[in-house]
C-alpha cells in the first residue's frame, strides 16, 4: 500500500487553514497535512489582525479550527522556518510545501520624517492591541498615553479599526477580546483628535461600509468632515452609480457632512485629497504637513501644491501589507510577493518543483 502524500502548509492563517482543509477534503489522493506556524497558536490575522472589538468577524476562528479536526491535519506550533528547519530539510519530509505565510510588514510612505519616533506601522499597532507575542508593548504603553493628536494615513478597513479603537471609551472596549494590557494604556489616553488621511476622494476609499458606519456610533467621539470633500466629478459619481458599497459610503459620511459637532471630547476628521508630504519634529513627530491632491485623468492622485498642517505626536501608516523574503525561496522584491504562475513558485521562469503558493504572499 503506498504511503499519503505529505505536505506541509507553512503559514496557519486563513489561506493556509484553506489550502489544508481542501487537501484533506479531496478523495483522489490520501494526503497527510501539517500546518506550520512560527506562532505556537494558530489561525494568523484572524487572530492576531481583525480588532478584538470585532467578535463575529473573529468567530471565523471557530470554522478553521474545525479544520484541524479532520484526520491527517496536524498544527506544528514553534516553528520558525528559516531558523527552526530549512527548506531543503522541510522537502526532505515532505513531497510538496505550500507557503501561505501572509503579508506581515507595513508599506512605507517614503516622505521625510518617516523614521521620526511616533511614527509607526499599523501593522505593529494592529498586533499591539490584539495581544500578539511579538509586539512592543513597552512602546505603545508609552507613546499613547502621551499623545493629543494622531494622523491616519489611509482609507482602509485597518485604517477604520485603528480610527476606532483610539476613539473608543474604554467601556465601550470592555467585554471584547481586547487584552487587558491595552484597555490599561488606552484608560490613559489624551487624544482628543484623530486625522484620516485618504489621497483621493470619498469613492476610492476602500472601507467598507459597516465599518465606517461605526465611526459615527461612537459615544464620546464627533465626525468632522468637510462637503466640498465629498462633492464627485464625473468619473466618481459613476463610481457611485455603478457600486452600491461606494454610493452607501458616500451618502454616510453626507450625513455626517451636514450634522453638527455636539462637544464630544474626541474629533475623527476625514480628510479626502489629502496625501502627507512631511513628518516634522525635533525629535519624535510633532506636526504633518500635508499636500491638496487631485484626481487624475487615469483615476490616481496628483499633488495642487496647496499644503496645510495638522498637529500630531502619532502618525500610524496604514497603507497596506508586504510579503517578506524566506532564504530559499524565489521572491520577487519590487511586488513582495512569491513569483508563481496559478499558484506554482516560479524560479527564473521556471516552475519550482514542490512548491506552490496561496494568499497575500
């Protein structure tokens, strides 16, 4: 009788969760599968990236463990590849290895005063305030409870969760997933302001609607959105007539728009056509100077040469995920990603025997 097909999925996130459920699923071949993550839990942003006051987007949790109860599917916690055992020791064990290790570090900005402390990477607030191992709670627990201002580049989702949890009384945290360290540091907050920057208008941003809507049931925190912001030209309004998420986005933040502060203690501003130019500071960020845009003919953003300033001690860049390189594997630096053609890495245009790739990387 043959022996399984043995893989091993490095990665235990979504999409690595998937790959191993899929290959128990099959009934063409017998396959065992080992999921291996350098965390000794499992399950990647799920549980270490979507906001603790997100319980029913976490309960996704409950549906890839179930996976790990089917026969041949086997977590192997600890264990760092690259570190722990190398690729050529995993394709010693194994006839075929499946990375799905995600997209774990920030996109950089590339303006100056980037690298001034304050600033820092969504990617690392995202973990602090979910608890992972690896984040520096000694930073966080420092720099928030001396901020008043806070810039958020970007219109995303991650974004919107880290507009939220800054925004939100710790009551409003309490009875969520949210680790007790980090309720203790945001009990100390001083923010009062909280700037979102999005380079281009209402209907490019990539937030979803449930989300945003959040921002505007806050208890103890106002919208500050200007009009003029949210009036579309031609190629946005058919946008909006084209995409019922956009339109609902954009009919919000009108309301929002045309309602009038109440004396909350916090401000979320949305500023659209709105792209930070400098990060400024003696020595940690004290101001953004940010650049006017404009959309372009092809639907991107272009500076007006118009700035303004806006006063921040955190400026949190939330411009979207890169893949890093593993020794070993082919990687493609200027799309951090793993090269692969449907799935198969691909080495100098050539597919590399026993290896395949799925997710972010």
């Amino acid at each position: 009788m043959h022996r399984p097909l043995r893989v091993a999925v490095v990665g235990s996130g979504p999409s690595g969760m998937y790959a191993a459920d899929a290959l128990a699923g099959q009934e063409q071949v017998p396959v065992e599968v080992d999921v291996i993550d350098r965390l000794p839990v499992p399950f990647g942003l799920v549980r270490y990236g979507v906001a603790p006051d997100h319980l029913s987007i976490r309960s996704v949790r409950d549906t890839l463990d179930k996976v790990l109860d089917r026969p041949g599917v086997r977590f192997v916690g600890n264990v760092d590849v690259g570190e722990d055992i190398s690729v050529a020791d995993l394709h010693t064990c194994f006839d075929a290895v499946i990375w799905t290790y995600g997209a774990s570090r920030d996109r950089r900005l590339g303006i100056p005063g980037e690298d001034l402390p304050g600033s820092i990477a969504a990617t690392d607030f995202v973990a602090w305030y979910c608890g992972h191992p690896d984040a520096d709670r000694e930073h966080f627990e420092a720099l928030i409870p001396t901020a008043t201002g806070v810039v958020v580049v970007g219109v995303g989702n991650v974004a919107v969760d880290v507009t939220r949890v800054l925004a939100k009384t710790v009551g409003e945290l309490e009875g969520t997933d949210m680790p007790q360290h980090v309720l203790d540091t945001l009990s100390r907050s001083s923010i009062t302001d909280i700037h979102v920057l999005g380079r281009r208008g209402p209907a490019q941003a990539a937030f979803t609607t449930k989300e945003l809507r959040e921002l505007g049931e806050l208890e103890e925190a106002d919208i500050v959105v200007r009009a003029e912001d949210l009036e579309l030209d031609e190629a946005s309004a058919a946008a909006a007539a084209a995409d019922k998420a956009v339109a609902r986005n954009v009919e919000v933040m009108r309301g929002w728009a045309g309602r009038p502060l109440t004396g909350k203690p916090r401000r979320i501003h949305l500023h659209f056509f709105a792209r930070p130019h400098e990060i400024r500071g003696e020595a940690h960020a004290e101001t953004v100077v940010v650049e006017r845009t404009r959309l372009t003919a092809s639907g991107g953003a272009e500076g007006t040469g118009e700035f303004f300033d806006i006063a921040a001690n955190v400026v949190v860049r939330s411009v979207g995920y890169r893949g890093t390189a593993l020794d070993e594997v082919p990687f493609d630096s200027s799309a951090n990603v793993i090269p692969h053609d449907e799935g198969r890495v691909q080495r100098d245009g050539r597919p590399v025997p026993g290896e395949y790739v799925a997710g972010w990387i």
